[in-house]
C-alpha cells in the first residue's frame, strides 16, 4: 500500500500525541488535527488495513513497526526542515508550515543532503 500525505500526516500525530500523552485514541487524533471524528475513524481503518496500526478494544491507537517507520521519518523530516528554515531566518509559525507541507514530497536525497549541510554548521 502506497501511503499518501494524509496517511503520513495521520501516522506522525499519533506518534506526536503518544509521546506526549502515552495513549492515543481516534478523537485525541481528530482534536490535534482539527478533523471530523468520522474522518478519523474512516483513516485509522485504512491505517489499520494498510498494517500501519493496532487499535486495541480500549480504542487505543498502536504504531506497528512499519507505521512508527513511517511516523519517525515523517517527524524527524518536519523537525529538521523546521529547524533549517528558522535559521535562515524563517520566523517560526512559516518555517513549521512549510515544513509540515515539504517533508511529504522532498527526495530522500534531498532531505539526506540538507540535514548534513545542518549538521555541518551547527
């Protein structure tokens, strides 16, 4: 299954929100991302299908291995692409956004070379 921006945007909040609150359910996702709890659930079901997640019978959401892959490529993207753009100057809410759009069509080449060049200069 070939995962797209919304598959990937969906996989790098359950990751955000299991860090920061240890259990994640279908409306926590639906309340970070602003989304319909009916948009969720249709989601969190092709996730599922896809064997990007587990939802437990306490409706708790569970990265599989292939999902957390997914979600720490994702956030570590965002993070660093984040990062690049507030340091040429970027001020922080533009720098995240374009980010947030950025991480899910730039070349693993691309992202490889830019993080280098950021790790170079730090």
């Amino acid at each position: 299954m070939v995962l797209k921006e919304s598959g990937e945007m969906y996989l790098e909040t359950i990751y955000v929100l299991r860090q920061r609150k240890g259990f994640v359910r279908a409306i926590d996702v639906a309340s970070e991302l602003g989304y319909s709890k009916p948009s969720v659930s249709r989601a969190m079901g092709i996730l599922r299908d896809g064997g990007y997640i587990t939802v437990g019978s306490d409706g708790g959401i569970v990265l599989t291995d292939l999902g957390l892959e997914v979600a720490e490529r994702t956030y570590e993207r965002h993070t660093v692409l984040s990062e690049l753009f507030m340091r040429l100057g970027v001020d922080e809410e533009n720098a995240v956004n374009d980010a947030c759009k950025i991480e899910h069509v730039i070349s693993s080449e691309t992202f490889s070379a830019l993080k280098k060049h950021l790790q170079d200069y730090s």
